[in-house]
C-alpha cells in the first residue's frame, strides 16, 4: 500500500524550520529519513495519545554526531491512505512527558483531514 503525504500544517512547518536553522548540516538528512521511512511501519513506534494511532519516527543527527537516542523525534498519523506530520521536535528540547503531549494537542489539532 503506498500513501501520500498531506498537506503540513504551519505548526508542523514551523518546528521543522527551526530545526534547519538549529541544524542546517542536516537538512538533506532530515527530509530523506521522513520520506523513506514514515510509510514503514516496522521502522517506528505506535504512541499512546488519545487512542489515535499516532507514530513516532526516531531520527539521528549523524552530520552533528547526535544518536537516534538523543535526536529528533517525528509525530504522524497515516489516516485515509496519507501521511499527516503532526510535529517535530528535538528530543533535546521538549524531553518530558506534559510538554510533549502539549506539542502533539497543538500539531494535531492543527490538521484538517477533510482536505
């Protein structure tokens, strides 16, 4: 099955501008790990957020020597047969478990999945 990805919210955008800017070396890098492994679903980790089916992609920094531990992390959804990036942040920056589910409320309710 192969799925397209949605429309990023500005929330979305946003989050992953500050992350060029914070880590430019790693732009190319960011992009390719989102397109290719957000479909498969063996290479992330369901969430437990409002019984939705989010996903977490745990994603390195090698240009910077930061570890898929210690990296960014991508919250989405894959709903109607698209990819809905909900946020993405620097595990670094948002490491407790209130402040992140703010982050994910803000993204999700962000998303239209009428269009």
């Amino acid at each position: 099955m192969s799925f397209e990805f949605a429309s990023p919210t500005s929330h979305y955008s946003s989050h992953l501008e500050s992350l060029f800017e914070t880590y430019p070396n790693s732009k190319a890098s960011i992009e390719e790990e989102i397109n290719t492994k957000t479909p498969d679903f063996t290479l992330t980790n369901k969430i437990r957020f409002l019984n939705t089916g989010i996903r977490k992609l745990k994603i390195p920094l090698t240009e910077y020597e930061i570890s898929t531990r210690r990296g960014l992390r991508l919250i989405y959804i894959i709903a109607k047969n698209k990819i809905w990036l909900i946020t993405i942040y620097s595990k670094s920056e948002f490491n407790r478990g209130r402040e992140i589910n703010r982050l994910i409320k803000a993204g999700w309710d962000a998303i239209d999945f009428d269009h």
